[in-house]
C-alpha cells in the first residue's frame, strides 16, 4: 500500500503563489510516477502535471510555464510550485502514485482545495 498525505492548499490572491507537497509512505520503492490532477465544480478531473522515476516531466497545456513539478527523493516528497495563479485554477488538486508498469495501481491522495480569488 502506499499512502499520500497533501498539504499546501489554501486562498490566494491572482498573481501569486502556491507550493502544494504530497509525501508518500509505504511501499514506495515500486512507485513509478506521481503526479498532481485538479478537478473543479461541475467539470472533470483533469491531468496538471507528472513527474517518473527516471525525471521526465510532462504538464498540461493551461499550465505550462506557470507549474513546475519535483521531487526530493530523501523527503518521498513530490510538489507542485505554482506561480501566476488564476482564477481558473481553483480546484481541488490531488496527488497521485503509480504502482507497476504491467498491471498498474493507482493511488490517490485526500485533495486539497486551492482558492484564486480577491
């Protein structure tokens, strides 16, 4: 099993910052991904960003330039920088673990809100 706690969320005005960290507990030593997803009121869970084992990093489109994802391997922390933060990135964003590359397990942290308003 492997168990995800987030912490970072919070209200924050356009414009500004956010640091969301997931640490992961458990049987990390198989975890071959992570990453952050967001889902709003009404709409979809949607993919913000991943990180692999080997360091690859991939985000999304509305994202890019704006997030980085990364990780310390001596804290199994994964985070989620966020800068130049919109209105349209309130959601609620969760951190995600990847188990095995055959058949893989996903698991998933609690979420935590992120609020972008004035």
């Amino acid at each position: 099993q492997v168990q995800l706690v987030e912490s970072g969320g919070g209200l924050v005005q356009p414009g500004g910052s956010l640091r969301l960290s997931c640490r992961a507990s458990g049987s990390i030593f198989s975890i071959n991904a992570m990453g952050w997803h967001r889902q709003a009121p009404g709409k979809q869970r949607e993919l913000v960003a991943t990180i692999t084992s080997g360091g690859s990093t991939d985000y999304a489109d509305s994202v890019k330039g704006r997030f980085t994802i990364s990780r310390d391997n001596a804290k199994n922390t994964v985070y989620l920088q966020m800068n130049s933060l919109k209105p349209e990135d309130t959601a609620v964003y969760y951190c995600k673990a990847v188990r095995g590359s055959s058949w893989p397990i996903n698991y998933w942290g609690q979420g935590t809100q992120v609020t972008v308003s004035s």
